[in-house]
C-alpha cells in the first residue's frame, strides 16, 4: 500500500513538473536588436507552406526559427504559439512580441513579430519574408486577434 502511494504520488510531481517545463519561454531574454536583426536578414525568403528554414517559411516556422536562433523556444504552429506567453493590449506592444491574426475565419492562424513603429515581419503567403502595419485598413488592421510576450526581449542599450 505505501509502495503504492509513493508511486502515485511521484508520477503526480512528474506529470505537475511536465506541465510547466513549456512555459519557460518568458524566461529567456534577448537583445530586441538582435531579435529584429536575425528577422530581417530574412526578408525576401520565399513562402513554402510548413516551411521552418532559409529554403522557405511558413509564418509559425519563420517566428520560430528567428526565436529559435537566439536561444528560444516556441510551438510549431501559430495557434500553439498563441497558447503561450502573456497577453499583450496592443496599445502596450514591445519589439518582439509576437502579433496574431485570424486569416482563415477559424480563429488565430497567423503570426508575426513585432517590430516596432506600428510595423510586424512575418511569412506572408504571397510575398514571403516581408514587413507590414499592423493597422493596415486592407487586411491586417481587421485581421487582429492579440499578442504575446513569450520572452523577455531587452531594448538594446546604446
């Protein structure tokens, strides 16, 4: 019987220990020129649907390759991305948040990095690697879900 507990008591503190070893992101922290430099040395990279390297990106793989190579972790999928992190009023965005969209009418299955003055770079289907306002009346102003801060990316001090 004590054996018993013991064991159950034990995968109990595995299974509570397993449920916030992913929220480790915020705990990162990352120069916000660094973060926006590696995304922007990849502007102009194609579009390539599931695509997470410099032969193409999909938004989620592009967001996550650019945390990725300054040490951070994220989901692979936007919606996954979205679950993390901590909720953002845009009026409150930092460079490095990550900003989300409802482009397919199912919820949020867009994501882009903040970057400062309005603007967000992102894996945009038609255009691949580029940079927009995230007000724009067009699309991305009506598109807007919310953001997130999944890490703590530091202004870089001059």
């Amino acid at each position: 019987m004590f054996k018993k507990i013991i064991t159950i008591f034990t995968l109990t503190l595995v299974l509570a220990m397993g449920t916030f070893a992913g929220n480790t992101e915020a705990a990162s922290t990352v120069a916000s020129n660094k973060i926006v430099s590696s995304a922007n040395n990849l502007i102009g990279i194609k579009y390539r649907y599931g695509g997470t390297t410099k032969a193409g990106f999909d938004c989620s793989g592009f967001i996550g390759y650019v945390y990725k190579s300054n040490g951070i972790s994220l989901p692979r999928t936007a919606a996954g991305m979205y679950s993390k992190g901590t909720s953002v009023k845009k009026a409150n965005l930092a460079v490095g948040d990550l900003v989300f969209f409802n482009t397919s009418g199912k919820g949020v299955s867009h994501v882009g990095m903040f970057i400062g003055n309005g603007k967000f770079i992102h894996a945009s289907t038609s255009k691949g690697v580029r940079v927009d306002k995230i007000n724009d009346p067009y699309y991305w102003g009506k598109k807007y879900v919310g953001a997130k801060k999944v890490a703590n990316v530091q202004v870089a001090k001059k």
